[in-house]
C-alpha cells in the first residue's frame, strides 16, 4: 500500500511549534502595529546574531531583497551582470528590471552553482555586478569570486535565497565579502508563512541604502531621496521567524543528517551501477543546508511518475535553464551554448526534503527510487 508523504512537511512543523507561532501572530494583532514595529526589529538582530553580519535588513521577499540590491549599487540600463542559467527566474529577472542585460555563465558540474572560471572570460567595461547563487543549500564559492573582483569597481551580491543556515569554511552564508540575499518563502530552510526575505551587509551606507529604498527611499517621513519600492516584511511573518529562528539550529542538524542518510541510503541499497544516480556533491568545508536534496537521473519523467504512483511526490528545480527561456531571448544565447546547465536541467530531480522527514519514509523513498531507476534504464 503506497503512502503519501509530503514533499516539505510544513504541517508536522508548524504542529510542533504551534502554541509559540499562534501567541506570536495572536499578539501582533493584538499590538496593532502590522508595518515594522518592534517584530521586525527583533527579528532583524536575531538574524544579523545569527549570520555575524553587521546588519541584517528584512524586505518583503527574496526577489525584492535582489532587486534592491541592484538598486543600492545603482546597476542600470547599459550595465551587465553575470549569473548561472541553473537557478529560478528571479536571479536573472530583477537584472532585467533595472534595465540592465543578464550575462550568463555555465555552472559547475558537480556543485551545480556557477564557475568561477567561466565567468572571468565574460568581464569587460560593461560588467557592474556578478550574483552568484548558492544553490539546493550548497554555498557558492564566494571566496574565488571575491579574489575575481578586488581591486575592481564590479559589485558581488550573493543570491543565498535557498542557502540561510549554510556554512563555508566557518562563514555563514550571507556573510560573505558582498551583499548577501535570502528569502524565508515557505519552503525555504527558514520560511515564514508568505512571502519575506533579507539583505545582509556589513557596511553602513549600504545598510542606510537598501532601508531607505525599502520603504518608497524615505529618508525621513515624507522626505523620499531615491525612487525606492514598498519592499517591507509586515510583522505577522516577522513574528513567524522569530519563534521558527530559535528552532532554526536544530532543524538544520536535522536537515544535515537527513541528507547525507538520503546519499549513503542510496549507495547502499542500489544494486545497479551507482552512477545510474547521481547524489548531491558537498566539497570539503562546506555545509549545505539541503533546500532541496536532488539528484540526477536518466528517464526522469519515468522515474518521477513511478515515485509519485508511491506516494512520493518530486520536483524539477530547474527544467529549463534561463538562457534559452523566451523571456531572454534578446540576450543572445541559444541551446548549445552553456551545454552543462542544459545537460544537469534535463536530469535533476528532487526528492521530499524537510527536517521533519521520517526515517521510514525516507527507507519507503529510497527502496522506489532505486527500484524506478532499475526498472527504467
């Protein structure tokens, strides 16, 4: 008899924090103060606490903490910034928003986060920014990128919008020599119930900037100094974070273990040649998070519907890569052109991930992964 599992088990998390999430949100509406306020506040120390940085700037969610980062470093039309093609749409589309050209470099074969090595041949006097994007939890290597950059006028952002939590050789993701991005959309290792996210730094004026540009760039009530946007977190989703924050270390412990059990499971139990499935590479000193566990396989469609007719839900993170997407058509790129990104697109797969996984659904989840790819080659 097949079960059903949930592909992230946001119900058995919220059941277990349940009487501190219902008095948080209850006293927010009783409080009445629904736009910032002391939630926010709160929660934005808890955050810089957590990461190191000197500031921690919540926004109203991932994409705008992006796009307000551009906005800080006054990224425009004529400028371009380079990206990975293997990441969701808001990376490259806030580029696009400022009137800027999104410059697309292939990715790591094995990390699935962006080369540093092909990026360099795409810098010239145009180039204003690179965002590297921390991918599947894993961070990127911020350090090589940094070492690309010094001594030059090109702005780093860290797009660590599936990354919070993830550590690289004792730094915390986000906490990088750049503006650091994340987004506490419901799934993410750290979610808040809608959608939200933060800008970190540890400078002062860009810390001004990206507050100001946050709130319609206000620099006193009524008093605007920039064109900004309405790119504030509200209270209710502050308030969620600040109770799932303090839980958040021991949820990412439970993330960790449940990740490498998924890779040394299927090592163990696949009677098949192991390459048949590819697990999540996490290089020396980094620790991945698992935003999403996710694997390579061939016959995807054939594998994921033999899960799914188990009870066992999948994903595809990401099928189409953004450099032949239609909307970027006018960047001129063409299939064949970034062949890693198109070739990983066609066989990645993610599997339930959540720190609230069972074991024995996680045994359930491998024994018909294995058995699909067997019945599929």
């Amino acid at each position: 008899m097949s079960r059903q599992i949930p592909f992230a088990d946001l119900k058995s998390q919220y059941n277990a924090y349940k009487e501190e999430l219902d008095k948080a949100v209850l006293d927010v509406m009783g409080s009445s103060m629904y736009i910032m306020g002391p939630e926010v506040e709160k929660l934005e120390k808890n955050l810089a606490n957590y990461v190191g940085s000197k500031y921690a700037l919540s926004v109203s969610s991932g994409t705008d903490a992006l796009l307000l980062a551009l906005m800080a470093y006054d990224i425009k039309a004529g400028d371009e910034v380079i990206t990975t093609p293997f990441t969701f749409i808001a990376t490259a589309e806030v580029i696009a928003l400022v009137g800027a050209k999104p410059v697309f470099a292939d990715i790591d074969e094995k990390t699935y986060n962006l080369d540093v090595e092909k990026v360099k041949p795409l810098i010239n006097e145009r180039t204003k920014a690179i965002i590297p994007v921390s991918l599947y939890g894993l961070p990127a290597d911020m350090d090589k990128f940094y070492e690309l950059v010094k001594g030059t006028n090109i702005k780093l952002i860290e797009d660590a919008c599936q990354s919070f939590g993830a550590v690289d050789n004792g730094k915390y993701s986000c906490n990088y020599n750049s503006l650091g991005c994340t987004s506490f959309f419901p799934s993410k290792p750290l979610g808040c119930y809608g959608d939200g996210g933060a800008v970190f730094t540890n400078d002062n004026k860009e810390a001004e900037m990206i507050a100001s540009l946050r709130n319609h760039g206000q620099i006193a009530r009524y008093k605007h100094k920039y064109i900004g946007i309405n790119g504030r977190l509200d209270a209710v989703q502050a308030a969620v974070l600040n109770v799932k924050l303090a839980h958040f270390k021991e949820e990412i412990a439970a993330r960790i273990k449940i990740g490498s059990d998924y890779t040394a499971k299927i090592k163990a139990a696949y009677k098949g040649d192991i390459s048949d499935i590819i697990t999540p590479y996490i290089p020396e000193g980094k620790v991945s998070v698992y935003a999403q566990y996710s694997i390579r396989v061939k016959n995807r469609e054939e594998v994921a519907k033999k899960l799914n007719e188990q009870g066992i839900p999948t994903a595809i993170h990401y099928p189409i890569p953004l450099h032949i997407q239609e909307c970027y058509a006018g960047c001129g790129f063409k299939e064949g052109d970034l062949p890693i990104s198109e070739k990983v697109s066609k066989e990645i797969m993610s599997l339930p991930m959540s720190a609230f996984l069972k074991a024995d659904d996680q045994d359930y989840i491998v024994e018909a992964l294995c058995k699909a790819v067997l019945e599929t080659k």
